[in-house]
C-alpha cells in the first residue's frame, strides 16, 4: 500500500467514525425528545387530574360586611357570623373562601374564583351577612362602597343574588346552598320613594335551597349576641350527619318557636336531594 492509499484509508476511517458519532447523536437527540414529550404529557395529565380534583371539592363562599360609611355604627355580628360559619364549613371539608367588609370588585374577584373552581360534582354554599336591599322584585347584596341615593343606585353598586347563582349553575354545580343574614333594617330606605324593606321572593334555581333570615319583605333586629340570630342556630344544626334541607328547615322552625313568630326565616327549596353538609 503506497502513501496516498495509506492516507485515503485514514480519511475514510475518520471519516466514517465522524458518521458513526453523529449518528449516535441524532439517536441521543431523538429519545431525549421523546422523553421530554413523554414528561410533557405526563404533566399535562397530571395538572389535568389536579384540575379535575379541585373541580369535585365542596366550596364556599363567605362575605360578611360590617363597615358601611352610611349607617349610624358598624356591624359587628357579619364578620363573627363570617368566621364562625367558615370554621364550620372547614371542618366540615368546604373549600372556604371569606371576604370580609367586602367592596364592589372584592366580591366580583370573589365570585370569579368560585366560578374557577366549580365543577359538575361541586356543592357550593354562598353566605352573605350584611345590609341587603330588593329592587324591582330583586334582592341586592350591598358592598361597603356602594353610593346609594335612589334605587338605580342600587342596581349599579348592588351585586344581585340571583345574578350570582345564575353564574354558579352555569359552570354545572352539583347543588347551591344559600345563606342570606341581610334582612335588616338598611340605611338607605329613607332615601327611596317607594317602600323597600327586606329582601324579595327568591324562585331557587334547579337543585338550589336558599335560607334568608327573615320571611320576604320583613327585616329582623340583630341580637346582642356574638353571633346572628340566624347563624347561631345554624351552627347548631350543622352537625356531622346533616343535610342541608334538614339543617336550614330546623333554624329556621327553632327561630320562629324562640321568637314567638316574630322572626320567621324563609327557606325556598328546589333540592332534587337532601345534600349533605357534615363531613
């Protein structure tokens, strides 16, 4: 073999090994992508299945607002009636989200959380304790911003209870439990031309049960104790057992009997089955 042979050969072996690396290479290349794929759909199933689960979870929300500019004192009993009532449900596995003294964009950003968490197993409880105002055959939760004047105000600056479950069976809730502490006398009624007292008549969406604290069109003075009325008894009928329907009905036959029919909560019922509020 002379010296160019010699030389030929020893570029086609480098030659050759330059092939074999990058070969090796692109072989390297093609299976890490396919275990980054592979990781990749891995984690989208996981964030998947942890959406799915969050999805499936009982959820509350609770708003109790006690610092309105326009009455004469602040109320005390909406923020411990907020805190007693979330501890309960946390006990009891709700996923709880409490807004207290709650503005107009605190409950709006309230609700859209709620909404991203509902899904079609969700039980959801809405709470509000505070001044609730009807208009127009409408009951209104009223945030502590709201500049009322005259009852389009209210419109404007209220945040309608039934806008608000409307929103909830949309996303596909499995049920909605609703606990409206706001039949009290507001500040605003002087204001308005026409009568307005307590909250109106609410027609409960399908496989809803709302427990207002007085009977529509009534209001009921708060007591002197830590908690509301309505929501003391409450707390003594959310035993481990207890449903929904059964917990409401007994508040609020206990409250009519301890008030001697002065105070008559409403219940307003479309359960299509007693759903369960215990753990």
């Amino acid at each position: 073999m002379n010296v160019r042979q010699l030389r030929i050969s020893r570029r086609s072996v480098a030659i050759a090994t330059a092939l074999v690396g990058m070969v090796s290479l692109a072989i390297g290349a093609h299976a890490a992508l396919n275990k980054r794929s592979l990781d990749a759909a891995k984690a989208i199933a996981t964030e998947q299945n942890s959406d799915s689960a969050r999805k499936t979870s009982r959820l509350a929300l609770v708003i109790g607002n006690g610092h309105y500019p326009d009455a004469a004192a602040p109320l005390a009993q909406p923020i411990n009636d907020a805190h007693g009532l979330s501890a309960a449900l946390r006990g009891n596995g709700f996923d709880v989200d409490v807004v207290e003294d709650a503005t107009k964009d605190d409950m709006a950003r309230a609700i859209g959380r709620l909404k991203s968490k509902i899904g079609p197993d969700t039980v959801v409880m809405l709470f509000f304790g505070g001044y609730g105002v009807q208009v127009g055959r409408e009951s209104f939760m009223i945030p502590v911003d709201a500049a009322i004047w005259k009852e389009a105000d209210v419109r404007r600056d209220g945040v309608s209870v039934e806008s608000v479950l409307d929103a909830i069976m949309e996303q596909g809730a499995k049920a909605k439990l609703v606990v409206l502490d706001a039949s009290r006398r507001n500040p605003y009624e002087r204001r308005f031309r026409s009568f307005s007292h307590g909250l109106a008549p609410i027609s409960p969406p399908e496989n809803t049960i709302v427990l207002s604290a007085a009977t529509p069109g009534k209001v009921a003075d708060d007591s002197r104790g830590q908690y509301s009325v309505l929501v003391a008894e409450l707390l003594n009928n959310l035993t481990a057992q207890a449903g929904a329907e059964s917990a409401f009905n007994k508040t609020r036959v206990a409250i009519s009997r301890a008030s001697e029919g002065e105070q008559v909560p409403s219940v307003s019922s479309s359960l299509l089955e007693d759903i369960r509020i215990g753990g």
